[in-house]
C-alpha cells in the first residue's frame, strides 16, 4: 500500500460519522447493510449519509451493490487488511523489539 492510499483511508476514518458507519459496516460481515438501515442507525439524514458513504467508497474502505431497488453497503475487507497491515508490518522494525504477542525464544 502506498503512503498516499493509506493518508486517506486514515483521513476518511477520521471523522467521528464516518468512523461509527464503517464500524457498523464492519460488525455486519460479508452480507452487509443497505442504506436505509444504516441511516436508522446512524440517525442521519439521507444526503448527510450518502456524502459520507461516497468518501468511503472513493477510498475502497466500502463497497455498494445494487439489488433491484435496495443498495447494500460493505466493508471491503481487502483494503481494511491492507490498511491495517499498512500501520503494523514494519512495528518496531529500527527498535529491534519483539512485537506484542510473540513470545521471546
């Protein structure tokens, strides 16, 4: 992942709405949420929400799918991995330290 990609997937989960949708998204797995109950959730108008959710998916935090008159929306796993790998593949790589979780031999 490029530093760039990775600023603003962080830029995007930096704002407290879009940050709790994205959660939600994620807590809701591979089947997703449509629109009209993240916005029950969300207490959010529909225009406030559709302008996060597009800066979501700008960046490829989430996925939407039409299916007949209902769009669904999904955490795009890929990139959440991608994102997270991003900030934790090089942990304490100058530092010579164990990283949290593996045991010293």
């Amino acid at each position: 992942m490029k530093l760039e990609e990775a600023a603003g997937q962080l830029e995007a989960l930096g704002n407290p709405t879009r940050l709790a949708l994205y959660r939600i998204l994620v807590r809701a797995g591979d089947a997703g949420l449509p629109v009209g109950r993240l916005q029950e959730r969300l207490g959010l108008p529909a225009s406030t929400l559709s302008h996060h959710l597009r800066r979501l998916v700008t960046t490829g935090l989430v996925t939407q799918e039409r299916q007949v008159t209902t769009l669904i929306c999904r955490a795009h796993y890929p990139a959440m991995r991608g994102l997270v790998g991003f900030l934790v593949d090089e942990c304490c790589a100058d530092a010579g330290c164990i990283p949290s979780g593996e045991a010293a031999a």
